[in-house]
C-alpha cells in the first residue's frame, strides 16, 4: 500500500524536461503507476527514445502500447544496473563502455539467465534490451553532436562499439 501510494505521488510531480502532447497523453498516462513508469518517465533519454517511436508511429493506436513497453524495458534495465553499481541515475549513465560489463550482468539478471544451462529464461528480452540499448546510444550520440560535446561523443561511440562486437557473444 505505501509503495502505492508513493508511486501515485511521485507521478504528480512534475517531469525534469519536456516531452511531446501525444507521448505524454497516449503512452505515459496510460502506463502502470508505478517505480519502473516513474523511471521510464522521468529518465531524459528513454524519454527521447519513446518520442522517437511515436513520432514513427504515434498515428498507429495499437502501437502506443508497445511504445510503452519499450520503455518499460528499458526503465527495468536502468533498475537493474542500479542494484548493481548505486553511481548509475540514469540511462545515459549506462552507456558508458565502463559500464558495458554491469549493463551485461543486468540484463542477464533481467531475463533469468542460468549459468549452469547456459540459457535464457526470457531470450527474447536480451535481444530487444541489446536493440533498444543500441536506439539509444545513437539518439545520445546524436544528442551530444549537438552540443559539441566531444568527449561524450566518443565514449558514446566506444560504447556502441562493445555492443556490436561483444553483445552477441555476451548475451
């Protein structure tokens, strides 16, 4: 009941930065209320990347429900690596290739890896992360060219990089 009720609170407050009319009335306000929609809200960067998938296909109704999803994927991942490493905030905080190792063993934790088979509870979920992941590495590197920022860029790209070449083999 308290968790509950703390979740209904914090979705009164208000979100740290814009999002768009449509995103915010056809996919935010119909999620869940609770810790993994406050994270998925709230978080810049899966915020960008859910503006992303509406703007390509917002006009489809039956597609705000997986927009949401996607997030929510992504917003248990942010949560995941958190239990993992307390320096992580947000998303963009993962995807650093320093990061790249705990982001690994969060999505293994994630989708119920069994070290012993050698097998995925939920496969499916490891391969979406691994997209999803990759969708935002590029809006943050797009992001950061904006701002001529350099230094993210690079990091940003050297994380891509890890995701293509280590994330088949890894996950």
């Amino acid at each position: 009941m308290f968790r509950s009720l703390k979740s209904e609170a914090e979705l009164l407050l208000p979100s740290t930065h814009e999002v768009s009319r449509g995103l915010q009335e056809h996919v935010l306000a119909m999620m869940n209320r609770d810790e993994i929609s406050i994270l998925a809200r709230n978080d810049p960067l899966i915020t960008s990347y859910g503006e992303k998938l509406f703007q390509k296909h917002g006009h489809l109704e039956h597609l705000h429900q997986h927009i949401s999803c996607k997030m929510r994927e992504l917003a248990r991942l942010v949560a995941a690596v958190r239990q993992l490493d307390s320096i992580v905030i947000w998303l963009a905080d993962c995807l650093c290739p320093d990061k790249f190792d705990i982001v690994i063993k969060a999505v293994k934790e994630l989708c119920g890896f069994a070290q012993l088979e050698n097998k995925y509870k939920i496969p499916s979920l490891a391969l979406k992360l691994g997209h999803s992941l990759k969708k935002c590495c590029r809006i943050a590197i797009c992001i950061s060219i904006k701002k001529n920022d350099d230094v993210k860029r690079k990091s940003l790209e050297d994380f891509m990089y890890l995701c293509d070449k280590e994330w088949s083999s890894e996950v």
